[in-house]
C-alpha cells in the first residue's frame, strides 16, 4: 500500500474542507463508471444517520480537482483532524460500510426528537393576566 499524502500536499480546495475538527468523509464517484451507479445510494443511505457528526462530501471526479489518494472510483477516504485515517477503494457490502462509519466516528448519542411545546397562546394569556407584580402586591399588603 502506498503511504498516505501529506496535508501540505494537497490542492487548497481539499485543506480547507480538511482543517475541520470533525470526522470528513470523502466520497469519489464518477458518474460513467457502473460500480460508482450502484453504490451511490448504498453510501448516501449509509452515511445520512451521521451526517450531524460528520462532515460528508461527494466529489465527482470529473468537476473536482484531482486528489492525489484517489486512484479509481468509487472510493472513500476518512479524515480526522486532516489525517487519512482509512482509504476504501469501492465500499464492500453495506454492513462493511457502515462498520467503518462506526469505528472512525465512535459512540454517538441520538439527536434529540422534536417536542411539541407545552404551552399554547391562551396558557400565556392566562399566566400574565394572573401575574402579581410589585404595585398589585402593595395593595394586598403582603409585607
């Protein structure tokens, strides 16, 4: 296997999306190649649960600029803090796939589901009506 390029040696585009704290997932697809047709959707139904924790990006090879890493398509590469963590050259099988994610991003917590509010517009009516503020607490004489 080849030793993974350096930081400084990469076009400026992709040190700038690398320089990120977070986990960076770099898809590489190419839109003429039938491996690339078929694990298009597998990846983005793969990788759409993390996306909260994770920056995730797919590049075509076409309209983007050569990644020195990238020998074919479709291939994935994993960055934490601008260092290659793993290379995929194609994703394997979806559970494969998703064991990566896993490994590289480790335990998450679920995003929080969005509640209802508890109060509506006639609960605050109701509360700054029934509010006693210092002048009405005056005359109760409540000192």
């Amino acid at each position: 296997m080849t030793t993974p390029t350096r930081y400084s040696a990469l076009p400026p585009t992709y040190r700038k999306v690398l320089k990120a704290r977070r986990l960076v997932v770099l898809y590489f697809f190419n839109e003429h190649c039938g491996a690339c047709v078929f694990s298009g959707p597998v990846f983005l139904e793969v990788a759409k649960p993390f996306r909260p924790w994770m920056d995730i990006f797919m590049l075509d090879t076409a309209q983007s600029c050569r990644h020195p890493d990238v020998t074919g398509t479709p291939t994935v590469l994993f960055y934490k803090e601008g260092v290659l963590i793993k290379k995929l050259k194609g994703i394997g099988k979806e559970y494969s796939l998703l064991q990566d994610f896993t490994q590289h991003l480790g335990k998450t917590r679920h995003c929080a589901a969005p509640r209802k509010p508890t109060h509506d517009l006639n609960w605050l009516r109701h509360t700054l009506s029934t509010l006693c503020t210092i002048p009405r607490a005056k005359r109760w004489n409540f000192s």
